[in-house]
C-alpha cells in the first residue's frame, strides 16, 4: 500500500533534527510539505500509520491499535525482515486535535517515558515535534547517544576504527 | 533485546574521558602512562577509568607485558553503533516515507477519491 519506488524522490527532503533541550529530554523535529489535519491523521489513524512508520525497507507493522482518547492505550508490532517482532505501547494522556498528543510509555529500562507531539502549520507545511521526557537524565542518555554520534570527535573516530574493522 | 549488556556499555561511554581514551586506543595498544599523558591525569585516574572501560568489556590488559598493555575490544561498541544507527534510522526512514505517503494522500484528495 506505501508508495515508494513510483513517486520522484524529493530533490532535498527536510531534514530531521534530533535535540536536547534540557537534561532529561529528547526531541525529534521534522517539518512535512502538507496541511497540519492530513499530517495529524498520517500520525494518530491506524489506517495510515502502518504505511510510513515502518523504519528502513523491508519492515512491517503488523499490529498498529490506536485508542485517540485521554486515557486510551496505543499498541504498534514492529517486524524485521527476519522476522523477529518487538513492539510499544502506551496510553494517551491528552488528545487535543490537530494540534497535540501526549502519551505515556516505558523506556527500553522500564522506566515511564513521556512523549508530547506537537503539530503546527505555516504557509501549508506543518512541523512536528515528538519530545520524549525520560525520568531520569541517565536513562535519556542511554537511549539517545546516537544523538550525538555525528558530532562527539571521539564517536566519529571510533566509527572509523569501526569500519576499518568491519 | 540484550539491553542489560548494552547498558553496561552506554554507562561506560556516557564519561567523556572513557571516550577519549577508547578513541585513542582506536589507533593501537597503550601502556597507562601512554594514556595519561594527554589527559593531564594520574596514572590511578587513568586506572580507575579503566577499570569501568574492563568491567564493559570495551578494553583488555595484557597479561604476559610487564606494562600490560591496553587494548580496545571493539564488539561491545559495535554493538552500540548498530543499535544506535538502527535508532535514528528508524525515524529518518520512516519521515522520507511519510514525504512521499503524505504526497500521496495529497493527490488523492486532489482527484476526490479520499476517504
């Protein structure tokens, strides 16, 4: 059902940012050429969610349930091409459309992790904000130094060590 | 997912010298004094670091050497490298897909056909 292969690619897509605000956050910010009501519904319908938020090729989304109410659980089933199967899950505090979702879930650790995305529309192009707050800063740093792999020198030394080992 | 051994190596990593060090031990074996000298550090520093870098598996002392020399074992951090590319690529894939879903949706609509 996913388009991928017939449509032009983009020349340049927007870029997707990764932040962190403060100490215990993580923040991923992307803006998409489309009005804010179909981006909405791209992110909370389980009707779309499973054509795009599927990772690199060749995963699928077997399972996507989305409850869009205060209170209501979200469940997505992730499947690699081996396979293999992992998922999330989590319940929605607030649901307030087009413009805002918070939900909360469990960290890898089993720590609660709370994720507030927020949708906002200029000229026709909205712009999300997925900010996840971790409990802890030692539980965000753990699940997002990838953030930082690009820039840390002693990262980008050890990628190279890496892959002349690889 | 084997996150408690993963844990074990984010824990090691998260210190800016224990990076600094493993980079360093990227371009081949020290001794403690070797690895000191540029991080204007003790050679008990130094140990203490190691000794967090050992217990992660992310270095080996020589045991014959009479200076024991240090050196990286680049697996725990693969597969750090692995998982954390698979992270970021999880987003950065799936936002290029939903450009081209949204594009979709969008032409849809455009000849009436949307739900």
């Amino acid at each position: 059902m996913a388009t991928r292969s017939d449509a032009p690619a983009p020349a340049t897509r927007n870029q997707t940012t990764y932040e962190t605000p403060n100490d215990r956050e993580l923040v991923i910010t992307r803006t998409f050429d489309a009005p804010r009501s179909l981006v909405w519904a791209a992110f909370t319908d389980p009707k779309h969610v499973p054509n795009w938020h599927t990772g690199p090729d060749g995963f699928t989304m077997p399972v996507c349930e989305i409850d869009l109410r205060p209170g209501g659980k979200w469940r997505y089933v992730w499947r690699n091409p081996q396979g293999q199967e992992f998922g999330a899950s989590g319940t929605y505090k607030e649901v307030d459309p087009p413009k805002r979702t918070v939900n909360v879930t469990t960290s890898q650790g089993g720590d609660e992790l709370t994720i507030t995305t927020t949708f906002s529309e200029e000229e026709g192009r909205t712009t999300v904000k997925v900010s996840q707050r971790f409990a802890t800063q030692a539980i965000r740093d753990q699940g997002m130094k990838f953030a930082r792999m690009g820039t840390d020198s002693s990262y980008v030394k050890l990628d190279a060590y890496l892959v002349s080992r690889s | 997912m084997p996150t408690d051994s993963l844990s074990r190596t984010f824990a090691a990593l998260a210190d800016p010298t224990r990076r600094a060090i493993l980079a360093k031990l990227a371009s081949g074996e020290c001794t403690v004094g070797e690895l000191a000298r540029p991080f204007a550090m003790s050679g008990p520093a130094v140990s203490k670091h190691l000794k967090v870098l050992e217990r992660a598996g992310l270095v080996a002392r020589g045991r014959d050497a009479q200076w024991r020399p240090v050196r990286l074992r680049a697996a725990p951090i693969k597969k750090v490298a692995e998982w954390a590319l698979d992270y970021r690529q999880f987003w950065d894939a799936s936002y290029a897909r939903l450009d081209d879903y949204l594009t979709q949706l969008m032409s849809e609509e455009h000849h009436g056909n949307a739900k």
